[in-house]
C-alpha cells in the first residue's frame, strides 16, 4: 500500500467528480503490466487519473463511479500467481482500504456492466490509449443501450471526464503538497550531491548514478521522468537521453532529472561547468537565463495566467539574445517574428503533479485560465546554441517547481546554488549548506 493512502482524502476526491456529473456512471481503467521481454514487465506504474482517485496500485483494476457509489474491480486473490508476482489485496481487504462503496472481481466487470448502467445518462471514460480496450467497452456499452430499451435514456453518449478531472488534478489538496515536497526535497539535495562529486574524466553515466543513489539514500526510490544528462553539446538537445558521454573539461553539463513519492515527482534542472569555473561566454548566458528565472517566479501569483508567464519569458530572453549580440533589430519585431525560438524552443513551463507535464486546463475557447492557491507549475527558461558563433555548444536551462500560494509563490526546489559566484565556489570545494 503507498504510505500516504488516506480512504477519506480518494472518497473526497471522487465524490467532488461525481458531482461535476451526477447522472453519469465514470469509468476509469488502471494500468496493465507492460512485457519488456520474455517473461519480463517493466516496473508497474499505476495509471496517473486512477491513482489520485483511488491510491489503489495494483494492476488491471477498474474503477467506476454511478450513482453515489464507488466500485472498485480488482483481481481476486490467488496463492499460485501470489508466489510469483506478490501479495494481492483482494475484494475483502481492497473494500477497506480503499474505503470504496464494492468491490467486485475484475473479470466480472463486463457482465456488471448493464445493472451499473441502468439509470446513468452518460458515461464518462477516456478512449484511446488502448484500441482492443476501446473495442471491448464500445461494444457492451452499445449491448447495454439495447438493454436499456428505446426510452429516451436508452442510448449513452461517451465523453471524456478529462476536463472535470484536469481541472480537479490542477490544484493539489494537502496530501498531495506533502508529497510533491518530499519529492522536491530530495531532488534538491541529489542535484546538490552531484554538482559536488561531477569532475571530468567522469561520464554522464557516473553523475547519473550518483543522483541516483543520493535519491536513494533521501527516501525517493523512482525517478519521475526520464533523465537528462547532457554535457557540452548534448545540452542544446532538449530531449538528450542517451546520458553516456565522457565529461570533459571546458564544457557545462546540464542535469534535468527528478525523484516521484508515490506517484508524484519533481522536475529539476540545474546547468553548472564541468570544471570549476564557467568560461566568459558560458557565463554571460547563464547570468541571462538565471535573471529570467527569477523574474517569472516572481511573477507567479493567483490571478496570473501561463501565457503571461510565457510571453514575459519570450521578451525577456529576446532581450537577452539581444544583450548577447546574437540578434539584431527591434526586440517587439523579434517577438512577433518569433526570431528567438532558434535559441529558446519550449514553454516556459508546465503543470505538476502525478504526472511531470501534468493534467490541468492552460486556456478553453480562447479564454486563459488563471492560477489559483495550490496549483503547482515549473519555471524553466532556457536558450541553447546549435549554430557556429561565439556561444556554440552552450545548452543552459535553469528549472525550478513552484508552488502558487494564497499571496503569491513558493519555490519548492529552493536551496541549491544557483548564481555563477555559488556555483563556482561549490565547484571549488567550498561549503553549502
Ligand atoms: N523534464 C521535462 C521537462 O522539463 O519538461
Ligand atoms: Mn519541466
Ligand atoms: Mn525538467
């Protein structure tokens, strides 16, 4: 059972969605086991919408919500697959612990279906991750409108819970918090463990599993996405994952990596130089990207949107390739003609949570969505160089998770040196505390 599982705080959670649509019967699945290879899975990862509703972690489990009640579909035990694969909760224990209204063996859930569905008027569940799931449920979703009879309810219209769900998932209740901090605490002081230890000679390998094994020792046994151990040019590749590159002297190394508790995860990146000191050019770039860094964070308030974020990142880093010498002309033209994203490709940041682009609605019909007390966002301006010039090579993003408070933000990723004068100085052998 993941430690934080609180029966009360799931209930609330559902019963919050269920009256977003009271008359609809919610359908989630859980996540399948996944074969590797022959015989093998990879490590099971309960499905994001069905954790945070249930904290249920098992696999093949169905959830469903209709008419004020919580069904909870889970594999019954069997001593002969609990040899091999581990302890099940089974129906009697997973009604308790879980605190759900029934549970019912999942290879029932078919033939439950019509007595569920009788005086729904929709149903709410996400097509399209899984094409053979899709065809099973389409077809006795369309079985249980012929039982329903011609009546004006007889025929069931599917739509995506994702917009009451997305929405419900932005703002992180306190369970939640305690969790997303944990995850954050320990990514700082393993980004803080490695910007130590990294010497050159070393691989981006070695530095990986030394964030890994300083993840370890602070109570954070998953890594929440897949890690980013770039050195020298490989930073200037957003998605760098190969992570086997020898460090060499003269070159910075960006690390974006991050630690999950149970389920939810940090998202942290931190650029430093491989020798003890940044050369004159990666300085000067970094020095720009930290400035803009801090002042998105402090920008973030209740009643802000994300674009107002973003397009600040935008002028602010327009400028900054201005002040570089790498554009010319007028910054308001550069913006429009979008000459920055060349040097600054993604947004400038992102919902988190359970998942590290989290769910959470950016804008609807046009209309911007504003922050709110307990959303949690990352702040992640970067400017990478892929062309001959005099910043050649510079990959630098600065990325931090922020917290939206009741005033205004918190930085959940706070306490690693991030100016030049600390991080040389941490680079040097000096003290950090
Ligand atoms: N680590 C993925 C991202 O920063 O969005
Ligand atoms: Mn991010
Ligand atoms: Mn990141």
């Amino acid at each position: 059972m993941l430690k934080s599982t609180v029966p009360g705080v799931h209930r609330e959670r559902r019963q919050r969605l269920s009256d977003s649509a009271p008359d609809a019967c919610f359908i989630f699945f859980g996540a399948k086991e996944v074969v590797r290879s022959n015989s093998t899975h990879y490590p099971f990862r309960q499905d994001s919408d069905f954790l945070y509703l249930t904290g249920f972690d098992e696999p093949e489990a169905i959830l469903v919500l209709v008419g004020g009640k919580s069904h909870l579909f889970v594999q019954e035990r069997d001593e002969s697959r609990e040899i091999w694969d581990g302890e099940r909760y089974g129906l009697d224990r997973a009604r308790v612990v879980f605190g759900v209204d029934e549970t019912h063996a999942v290879h029932e859930f078919y033939s439950c279906l019509d007595t569920l569905l009788t005086d729904a008027t929709s149903v709410r569940t996400t097509l399209g991750w899984d094409a053979d799931r899709d065809r099973s449920l389409l077809k006795a979703l369309h079985g249980a409108s012929r039982f329903r009879g011609k009546g004006r309810f007889g025929h069931l219209p599917v739509h995506s819970p994702l917009p009451e769900l997305s929405e419900l998932r932005s703002v992180k209740d306190e369970v939640e918090l305690g969790l997303i901090r944990k995850a954050c605490k320990a990514t700082v002081k393993a980004h803080s463990d490695v910007l130590r230890k990294v010497r050159s000679g070393m691989t981006e390998f070695d530095a990986f599993i030394e964030f890994q094994y300083s993840l370890l020792r602070h109570g954070c046994g998953e890594l929440g996405y897949g890690p980013i151990f770039a050195s020298g040019f490989n930073a200037t590749t957003l998605h760098y994952t190969r992570n086997n590159e020898l460090l060499k002297e003269g070159d910075l190394f960006l690390i974006d990596a991050a630690g999950e508790v149970e389920g939810y995860t940090a998202d942290l990146t931190q650029t430093f130089p491989v020798s003890r000191q940044f050369q004159p050019a990666q300085s000067r770039v970094y020095e720009q990207v930290l400035g803009v860094n801090r002042e998105i964070t402090a920008m973030i308030k209740p009643g802000v949107s994300y674009r107002e974020l973003h397009s600040k990142s935008v002028e602010l880093l327009t400028e900054s390739l201005l002040s570089l010498g790498v554009l010319e002309g007028d910054p308001k033209e550069l913006v429009l003609t979008g000459a920055y994203r060349k040097y600054y490709p993604h947004g400038v940041g992102h919902y988190l949570g359970l998942d590290v682009h989290d769910a959470g609605i950016y804008h609807e019909r046009g209309r911007d969505f504003l922050l709110k007390p307990g959303m949690v966002l990352t702040n992640e301006p970067g400017l990478y160089f892929r062309e001959p010039g005099p910043y050649f090579g510079i990959g630098i993003r600065i990325e931090d998770d922020i917290l939206v408070t009741g005033m205004g933000s918190e930085v959940l990723t706070a306490g690693l040196p991030r100016t030049v004068a600390e991080i040389e100085n941490v680079r040097s052998g000096g003290v950090w505390s």
